[in-house]
C-alpha cells in the first residue's frame, strides 16, 4: 500500500530500469531514494514550524558521503544536478538552488541544497 508520506517522484522509467543493468547504477538511485526521504522529514518538520526554507547540508549526509562517486568531482556535480531534477520534480513550484562554498584554492568547502517555498 502507497504511503503518503513518501515521496513518489523517483521515476522508475525505461531508462532508469535499463540502467541498473549489472547492478553499477543502482546505489546511485536507492541513495536519492533514501535522500528523499530523509529531506521530506525535514522539510515537513521546518513548514510544520512555519518556516519556508530548507537546507540540506550534502556534505556531511551519510548515505552521499558512502559513495565511491564522491572522491571524483566530476561525478559528485553529475550526481548533485541528477539529484536536483529529481528535487524539482518533487517540490512543484519552489525554488531549488545548489550553493557551493569554495575556499583557498578553489576548494569546495561546503555544498548546500536549499529548498525555499516562500
């Protein structure tokens, strides 16, 4: 039985499905999965409290930190934009922004989603 709580929006298409083939990019999606639930909780908690914005720390989030694709910053930013769409899909009509904070030599020092439905 569906959960209304849940997100839905993790699309299980054709391309999804034929690209779990052998098992490579299926860590990938069960993480967004995870993520959004763990996001839905939060951002239920911060409207329930009146607030209109919430910020996900991507950083120090278990489930991305688990992932080999974080040691390569190609994959990281492929894999925060995939995420992204999927977090547009799910949050119709708010806005979705990425926030990188980089530091001495360009170093990526914290990355920040935040969801505003102000």
């Amino acid at each position: 039985m569906y959960n209304r709580d849940e997100p839905r929006t993790l699309v299980k298409s054709r391309e999804v499905l034929q690209s779990l083939k052998g098992g490579q990019e299926f860590r990938k999606y069960q993480t967004f999965h995870n993520l959004l639930l763990v996001i839905w909780i939060d951002v239920k908690r911060e409207a329930e409290a009146g607030k209109t914005k919430y910020v996900f720390r991507v950083d120090t989030n278990h489930d991305i930190k688990s992932l080999p694709l974080i040691e390569n910053p190609i994959t990281m930013t492929l894999f925060i934009m995939d995420f992204m769409d999927i977090l547009k899909k799910e949050y119709i009509d708010c806005k979705i922004e990425y926030v990188e904070t980089k530091g001495y030599e360009d170093k990526v020092i914290e990355r920040v989603i935040v969801i505003d439905w102000s």
